[in-house]
C-alpha cells in the first residue's frame, strides 16, 4: 500500500508518521509538484490536497486525506472527485477550544461594551455613564450548528449561566445535557427570535450560503448580537451592516467575511457596534494543531490498513 503525503510538515511530525504508520505502508513525503504528479499514479492514499491534474493521474486512489475542516474551497476545484470512489476525510475537531474561547472573547466585549471604553481610554476619558452593560446570566445564547465548536461554545455558555438553545443539521443525534432546545435547520427562526447571542458556527455548503440575509437578521431581537466565527459566506454582509447601521440588531463580532482581507471601503469598518477580528480565531496553537492534524491521518491510515470505517468523513456534495 502506498501513501503519498504532500502536506508540508516539519521534521519532527515527518519522524512520527514513519515510527507510527503500519509497517506495510510505503509512505512517500514530497511537495515537489512534478514529483507528486508521478508519485500519485499508484498512490493508494493522499495526505494533503489534490490538483485536478493529479486526481486524473490517480488511477488507484481510494482515500484523500485533507489537512483542513471546511473544503468549500477544495472540492469545487476538482469537482470530479464528487463522482469517484474515493473518500475525502477533513481535520474537523482540531480547533475547537480555542475558537470557542474566541467567541466569548467576542461576547464579553460587547456585553460590556468594551469597544466604547476602548475609545474612550484612548481619549483619557473617565466616564462610567452611557454605557450598554448586559449581565450574561440568563441570557439565551442561540448556537446555528451545534457541531464540534458549537458544543464547546454551549459548554462555555452554560457555565456563564446562560440559557443555551441550538440547530443542528442532524437533530436525532440528540443534545447534550446543557443544551435546552436542539432544532434542525427548519428550526432557524425559532432560535434567531429568542437568543440574545446569535453564534454561527456552521460550515460554509451549499444549504447554509447566505443563511443569515435581511429577513433573518429582522427576526433577531432588536437587542440582541450576531457572532460568526463559521464561514463568511454564511452571512450576507452588506445586508447585516444595514441591519446594524439602522439599530435592527444590537452589534456585531466577526472573525469570517464573505471577502477577506475585508474591503476598507466595507461599511462595517464604520460602526461602532461591531468588533472585526481577522479571522484569527484558531490562531493561537499552531504546533497543537499542526500535531492534531497528523494524528488523526494516523488513525485513519490504521483504519484504512484494516479496512475499518475512517473518522471525519466528508459529504463530498456539502464540501464538509
């Protein structure tokens, strides 16, 4: 069995792989395009990301191992896997934690209106009046794809005492105890009309582009705050930047856009109820996540050795 690793890796996860990996597997390591074009023909296996001219090349492949979540901008590019036997496995999972903390960083700044304060520290202002301080305790906390980052953002909110509710695209998986109401994609408008927090956290396919447009944000509460460390495209911008330049909705924390970097001439960099982060979410633990990402090829590289099902499959037709 060959497996052809063209993700580049450091030294170091280079020499875990070979002390880890089935001693039956030929394990070829190249970024080398030329090389990787050749090395594919028999390739039973790929660790990385296929070209459309090496996925024609491949003859014998039955397993792509992506080093990424979300392949919204993978799969499109070589739609022909779509219809080939060959399984796409993702990495989803490795980013959990630290996006989940993101998004409370989010939400705490703008419960205690931490971007007012900020303007008016940088102006030496002491003023403790005229303030939008929200108390968190109690407070329904809506999650749009109760998936890996959503259940760490749920466990996360119930502990600041909020009341948690979620969609899901698979609601008869059921809900974790701190979780009070689970919906599925059709309970969309229940969840906006209740939460106070509205956090996205669903991959980017072709049921959710564009989920959240003016009809939906007109649904939220006039007092309540969107957070999107999904996918850009889940959230028409130019229609929620309307929504917070006329006061439909509360505020705004965004790390994902639609077009990123962000256009400066965006209307969002002008408003003062939004905080913009560069999607940098998941940025903190590179080196863990780097390791994450090789563990779980090491396991599926187990699984697909002894013919047993692989973990993170990929619905090819949805990109996730």
């Amino acid at each position: 069995m060959k497996v052809l690793i063209n993700y580049k890796l450091n030294d170091e996860l280079k020499i875990k792989i070979l002390k880890e990996a089935p001693k039956s597997v030929n394990l070829v390591f190249s970024t080398d395009e030329k090389e990787t074009l050749e090395e594919v023909k028999d390739a039973d296996a790929v660790f990385g990301f296929l070209t459309l001219e090496m996925l024609r090349a491949a003859e014998k492949l039955k397993w792509n191992q992506t080093p990424m979540a979300g392949l919204e901008e993978y799969i499109p590019k070589i739609p022909e896997i779509i219809e080939r036997d060959i399984v796409i496995t993702n990495v989803a999972g490795i980013y959990n934690e630290e996006v989940a903390t993101h998004v409370f960083a989010l939400i705490t700044a703008l419960s205690r209106d931490l971007p007012t304060l900020i303007r008016r520290q940088d102006r030496k202002i002491w003023d403790a009046e005229n303030l939008r301080i929200i108390p968190l305790l109690g407070k329904t906390l809506g999650i749009v794809g109760l998936g890996r980052i959503g259940t760490e953002v749920a466990k996360r909110g119930a502990a600041f005492g909020m009341k948690v509710i979620a969609t899901r695209a698979h609601p008869e998986k059921g809900k974790p105890s701190f979780v009070e109401k689970i919906w599925g994609l059709e309970g969309l408008n229940n969840l906006l009309r209740e939460s106070d927090f509205v956090v996205i956290c669903t991959p980017h396919t072709p049921k959710t582009e564009k989920m959240i447009r003016a009809k939906e944000l007109r649904i939220m509460k006039r007092t309540a705050f969107l957070i999107n460390i999904g996918r850009g495209a889940v959230v028409d911008l130019n229609d929620l930047a309307e929504a917070l330049r006329k006061n439909e909705i509360a505020g705004a924390g965004l790390d994902v856009f639609e077009e990123e970097p962000l256009p400066p001439e965006h209307p969002l960099w002008k408003l003062r109820n939004v905080i913009i982060t560069p999607h940098i979410a998941a940025k903190a633990l590179i080196p863990l996540y780097e390791e994450r990402r090789v563990n779980i090829f090491l396991e599926n590289l187990r699984r697909f050795v002894n013919g047993d099902p692989l973990i993170n499959v990929v619905d090819k037709k949805m990109w996730y």
